[in-house]
C-alpha cells in the first residue's frame, strides 16, 4: 500500500492507503475523498481528476506523456510544473507519501 494525502483547497487532509495497481484518482475515488470527479472514469478524456503535485513530488514522477499535456490545458488554472491528472499516476510503493493538493474546482 502507499499512503497518499489528498489535499483539499480550503486545506482540509484525506490520508487515503492506495494500493499499487490502481491510480491515484481511483484511490481518491473509492474513498469518497471529495473534488476529483473523474467523469471520464480514468481514461484521460476530461481534466476533472486534475491536482496539483506537492512541490516535493514534482521530480519523482514519470513524466506527463502527450494526452496528459492536452487535456491538462483544459484544467482549472493549471500550473506547468505541478499540475498533473491522477487518472495518469499509476500508484507503486514509490509513491508511498504522496501528496497532492486539489484545485478549487474541476471544469
């Protein structure tokens, strides 16, 4: 399992045990954590599972592949270097601590 903690804007904390094969919006997800609706289901269709990495985390993830990029442009306010869609981070023990705060809201 990884421990990851969901941020929420007003700072409010979900410290949420992943285990490694899912997502990070899937962990968010089926643990009720609010503000990633993830309404494509994980496909990385829509930018609604978008967040933004702990500045920490940033260089320790694989790299945004191109579809990641596009739909990222249709985030709320996303940020070059943190932003990231958790339909797109596959959960390791490697991510063990992860933290990622939520915007304030999802488009």
């Amino acid at each position: 399992m990884a421990r990851i903690t969901y941020v929420e804007h007003g700072g409010r904390e979900h410290v949420v045990d992943v285990a490694p094969g899912l997502t990070v919006m899937e962990g968010a997800r089926d643990n009720g954590v609010p503000g990633i609706e993830a309404d494509c289901g994980g496909a990385c269709a829509c930018s609604t599972c978008h967040v933004y990495v702990d500045a920490a985390w940033v260089g320790k993830l694989p790299p945004r592949d191109a579809m990641e990029a596009d739909m990222l442009d249709f985030a709320w306010k996303p940020d070059a270097e943190r932003s990231r869609l958790t339909c797109q981070l596959k959960v390791t023990p490697a991510l063990d601590g992860l933290v990622v705060h939520l915007p304030e809201r999802q488009i």
